[in-house]
C-alpha cells in the first residue's frame, strides 16, 4: 500500500502528540486539584505528610495552590531533619572534645501512639485489614445507615470532602506529629478542614459502601504508612 504524504504527515503528528504527553507525564511529582490538601495528596499516594512538606519547602504545608506541581519523592542529597540539641549542652560538648567541629546531632525521637483510642462507630467487623476494599488498608465496621461516626482519638480535622477516589465523603484526624485517621464511605459529614476534635466525638453519619451495605471504612497510619487498626483500638 503506497502512503500519501498527507496521510504521513498526519500519522506523525499523531504519534509525535502521544509522544509529548507520554513525556509530559511525570511518576514522581503530582499536579495540585481545587479542594487537594496536602494531608489528601499524601494519603493518596501513602506518603509521610511531613517529609512531603519538606520535600517541597512547604513549611507547615498549608499554602498550596491548583496547578502547583509536588513532588513525590526526595530531592537529591536530601536527609530527614534531625533533632536540636540545646545550645548549653553543644557548648559542653564542643569544649570537652577541643576539635572545634559542630557536635552531631541525634536523631529525632520516635512519635508515640496515643494513649487511648475508641472504636469510631458501634456494629460487626466486616472486614479486616490486609483485606476488603482499598487494597485491604483499614477495616469496615457493618452498621446501620445514618448512626454515629465518632473520632478514635483526639486532635485535628486535615481533610473534609469527597475528592479521595473510593472513599466516598472522607474525613481525616491529625493526632501527632506521626498518627493519622481516616473515615470513609459517610453519609454527612459534621466536621470541616482546621476543626478541633476531642476522642468519641461524633464528627459523621454512616453511609454505604462499594457493597452498597451500610459500613464505614478505617484507617490508622504511622508516618504515611498504613498499620492494622485492631494493634491499637480496645478489645471487645
């Protein structure tokens, strides 16, 4: 079959097209949505909300914007930020060793737990972590449409909203510094984006899940990564 130059032109074009976007595509950086927040990019993509922040020199990571493009892994060189040593104690130490050289720092002391943790909502345990939807990160409590989501554990609202495919309405807690929770597939959500919330207290509405049954989906993650949330919620 002979090719008119037309027909080559256009074939070109069209590969030459696919090629830039193939280029243009990026693994390691994520381009900033309307409505993202930068604990919701981090979950999405299992990452230490922290080290996103300093990744990108965002400092409390509050401040971005659509269109932004975040990185996704390290910069080259980089090395977590160790803990401070107090000014006396360097004092103490550099003269005694008479080389002259900074005293190295020690690492940063690991984030505990909290202390007490709640179920967040009353019914039977439906699926257990490693398994069930979203890849089996959390488990699924089975209840009733409309009853009580309750906080696990005190601290801060960093996500309110539907933007986390699969999650349906999502709310996310800060605890510290290292712990996260989450709570999906709600009905109504009672709390917003900077709210204070106190351990029990209820912050949503059950909905339906995937299965179309009543249920919400829970997650606890250390430092980005998901952990069985039965390690850390009372027996019953």
């Amino acid at each position: 079959m002979r090719w008119r130059p037309s027909c080559v032109l256009l074939l070109s074009a069209l590969l030459c097209g696919g090629c830039a976007s193939l280029v243009s595509w990026n693994p390691d950086a994520y381009t900033v949505k309307r409505g993202d927040t930068l604990y919701a990019i981090a979950w999405q993509h299992g990452l230490d909300p922290q080290k996103l922040a300093q990744w990108n020199q965002l400092g409390s990571g509050n401040l971005i914007h659509p269109g932004q493009e975040i990185r996704l892994k390290p910069p080259d060189g980089w090395s977590a930020p160790t803990a401070p040593r107090s000014t006396t104690s360097s004092k103490r130490v550099g003269s005694a060793s008479g080389s002259g050289q900074a005293p190295r720092q020690p690492p940063a002391a690991p984030v505990k737990a909290p202390a007490d943790w709640v179920w967040p909502t009353d019914g039977r345990l439906s699926s257990r972590f490693g398994k069930g939807d979203l890849g089996g990160k959390g488990i699924d409590i089975s209840g009733r449409a409309g009853q009580p989501v309750r906080a696990a554990s005190g601290g801060e609202v960093v996500y309110s909203g539907s933007g986390l495919i699969g999650y349906g309405q999502l709310i996310i807690i800060k605890h510290n510094n290292a712990f996260l929770s989450a709570y999906g597939y709600n009905r109504k959500l009672f709390v917003t984006e900077g709210d204070r919330v106190t351990e029990g207290q209820e912050i949503a509405q059950m909905g339906t899940g995937p299965g179309k049954s009543p249920s919400v989906h829970f997650e606890i993650r250390l430092n980005g990564k998901p952990v069985d949330p039965l390690r850390y919620l009372p027996a019953r």
